[in-house]
C-alpha cells in the first residue's frame, strides 16, 4: 500500500536550480499530483520533476548532441568523488564559518551547497568538493 504523500512532507525531485536530485518539501498538489516543492538545498521553489519518470534516453526523446550526452558525465563523476569521499572522511564535521580554519578531510556542512569535504587549505582559503562541484571557499586558514 502506497503511502498518500499531502503538502509539507518531503520528496525526491529534480531541481532545476541545483541541476541534482534532492529532498524537496511539497509545497502544492492537485488531487494526489504533486505539482509545486521547494527544494531543501537551495529553496527554489518549482514544478515537481521525478526524474525515474521523465529519465530520457538514447532513442527516447534525447536530442542530445553526442557532445552534450557527454558534457553530463563529469557531473556523475563529481558525485562519485563526492560519495566516496563522504564515506572515507576522518575529519570533524563542523558548521561553515569563513571565520573559521579548516584542515584537509574536514567535513564542512555549508547552508547553501550542503555538505563537502575539504581537499586543500591555502591561505585565507580552502578547497571543497560539494556534491555538484569542487568550490573554493574563504576560511581563516593561515
């Protein structure tokens, strides 16, 4: 039996902002369709998008350039370093501060990009591979 999901509980939907699957909370439905979220990550609000659903491949609609199928697989790519990393990180997880100093393998939850692991520190800086891209950010390293 299918649970019956209502506005304010959360779901797995793309976001057309962070260009990732994330939890989503429902913010509107018509009947039993859920037809508005807000994404948890980035707080975009937009159309509810399942993308086992509308996954589009070779054949099935992907007008896709050979190029353009291609430019997508550094994306899975960074996630697969990003899951991998999350799993072997030895370091404190700790809340982002730019005011704060970091050391490489700390786990950084950031409000915004979510949770990342610190590569490389320099200074005033450090390194983090976020779930979507590596991004440099300020820091009180010295």
């Amino acid at each position: 039996m299918e649970k019956k999901l209502s506005a304010g509980e959360e779901v797995s939907s793309y976001c057309t902002r962070c260009k990732l699957d994330l939890g989503h909370i429902i913010i509107a439905m018509v009947g039993q369709k859920i037809v508005k979220v807000q994404c948890r990550t980035c707080g975009s609000i937009h159309s509810y998008r399942n993308r086992e659903t509308t996954k589009r491949t070779p054949g099935n609609g992907d007008r896709r350039s050979g190029a353009a199928r291609k430019a997508l697989e550094p994306v899975r790519t960074t996630i697969d370093k990003w899951e991998a990393g999350m799993a072997q990180a030895k370091g404190r997880e700790l809340s982002y501060d730019m005011g704060q100093s970091f050391q490489e393998g700390d786990v950084i939850a950031h409000p915004l990009f979510g949770k990342g692991i610190v590569l490389r520190t320099h200074y005033r800086k450090c390194d983090v591979l976020f779930r979507d891209k590596e991004r440099t950010l300020a820091a009180a390293n010295t």
